[in-house]
C-alpha cells in the first residue's frame, strides 16, 4: 500500500513472504504453508521497506507510546503504518492523510481507503490498541 502511495512498484507480497520470513522458500509457488503465512516480525518493518527504496522511521517505543500528534506529524511528512494491536494478533493499516478530526486510513479488509477519527484509530477499531508505528516516506 506504502509503495503505490509514493508510485513505488512493489514486488508480490509472496516474494516479500519469501524473502523477510524465517524459513519461507517458495512462497510464490505455495503461499499457503506454515512458514510463508506467518506473521512478520516488526523488527524487519525498516528492511522491508528500505528494499522498495523507502524509509520507515519508528514512532514509539516501549517508553513512549504512539500517540495523534505523532500520527498527524508523520502523514504531513508521508505516511503512518499502524500496527494495531487488535487482541487476537496484529493488523497492519496506512494512515493516507490527516483533514481536520478525519483520518483516511488504506486498510487491507476494506477494498477502499476508510474515513475514521482518532478514537476509532488509537482503539484499533475498537479492539485494542496501536501497538507500533512507522512514518513512511522516500529517501
């Protein structure tokens, strides 16, 4: 989602699979088994991001939570990758844009991007919490 956003061609997600999860091969042929549909550790989220020829900034720490003027200042310098912490794992969204209390977030579950407020955000729909975040940006 990040990439577009910034007219970046992404490789396929299976390729990613493959290439940032431990013990992936092949992802592309079968995406299917326990180690290509796995989750990613974070810790890879730079990486990740710096093979597209973008940079990922972490916005929290254990210390310091993620918090709306951090989001808000992220997306005026790129974008924000929320990690939602949403109870029974991770879900990962975009913060596209920030326009008075509404934030445009891209969202994998939704075809879409969606028009949220920061309440709805910070709970993760509700369901948690933001566990992690990353401005994104070009180099």
């Amino acid at each position: 989602m990040a990439a577009s956003s910034f007219g970046v061609a992404a490789p396929e997600q299976c390729t990613l699979a493959t290439e940032f999860l431990t013990g992936a091969t092949d992802c592309c042929i079968d995406g299917s088994t326990a180690a290509c549909n796995q989750a990613l550790d974070e810790r890879a989220i730079p990486t990740l991001y710096s093979s597209v020829t973008l940079v990922a900034d972490a916005l929290a720490s254990t210390a310091s939570p993620v918090t709306e003027p951090t989001v808000r200042n992220a997306v005026a310098n790129g974008l924000a990758l929320l990690m939602l912490d949403v109870g029974t794992g991770f879900h990962f969204v975009l913060v596209e844009a920030v326009s008075g209390a509404a934030y445009t977030i891209a969202d994998p579950h939704y075809i879409n991007p969606v028009q949220t407020d920061w309440g709805t955000v910070s709970s993760a729909y509700g369901n948690g919490s933001i566990a992690q975040a990353w401005r994104v940006h070009t180099r």
